[in-house]
C-alpha cells in the first residue's frame, strides 16, 4: 500500500464559510450602526430640521407596532409613559406611510387630551 503525500489543504469550503458569515455580519452591522426603528416616511416639501437630542419620538411601524423613544410598547403604555414628561416637552411623530390612520389619530387625539401641543411630524424631506 503506497501513501500518498499531503501536498496541499482544500481551501474552498472555508472561503465558503467564511464568506457567509462576512454577508451575516455586516447585515446585522447595518441594522445596528443606525440605531433607529425603519419606517417609509411620507414626503413633504415644507419640513424643517429638528434637534432630536430633547425630542420625544414616537414611532408607528406599518404593522401597527408602537415605540416610545425606540423601546417597543402598547397602545395603552403610551398614556402612562406620557405621565412622565412635561406638557411643553417636544414630540415628533414618525410614521409609516402605510400605516392604518387609526393609528395616527390614536396618538393625535392621546397627545391633545393630555394637554400637548409641541407637536411635529417627521417626514421625508427631498
């Protein structure tokens, strides 16, 4: 029986894999470097910059799902969270242009009744 020589090592597979995990890893880097929920925004010609850092934002994805200042809540979290915060504090609202309105005017009418009136809503501005 002859044995035969290890001239060389198959590297192949692991470009392979090491090529899946690159594609995984900068997918997930992508999603974590922007650090903000992704809605469609709605386009609107007339917008104005604002300063994010002392602004409350409230966001309302396309299925529904509610973030008060990115941490996920209910609808009925959002009257107890406003508790917290002043009437003169600044809200935005961010918007998925999909969204159903009902949503919308949920928090609309929740931010009235409670006395805000420092409201905006973020668009895309082209």
């Amino acid at each position: 029986m002859q044995i035969k020589k290890f001239d060389s090592m198959n590297v192949v597979p692991f470009i392979d894999i090491m090529l899946v995990l690159l594609v995984i890893v900068l997918t997930t880097a992508t999603f974590v470097a922007r650090g903000i929920i992704p809605v469609d925004l709605s386009e609107a010609n007339s917008s104005t910059k604002i300063t994010k850092n002392k602004t409350l934002i409230i966001t309302i994805k396309q299925n529904g799902d509610m973030f008060f200042n990115k941490e996920q809540i209910t609808k009925e979290q959002i009257i107890l969270q406003l508790e917290n915060f002043k009437i003169n504090t600044a809200i935005s609202i961010n918007c998925d242009k999909n969204t159903k309105f009902e949503n919308f005017v949920y928090i609309i009418d929740i931010l009235k009744q409670k006395g805000y009136k420092n409201l905006g809503i973020i668009t895309k501005y082209e």
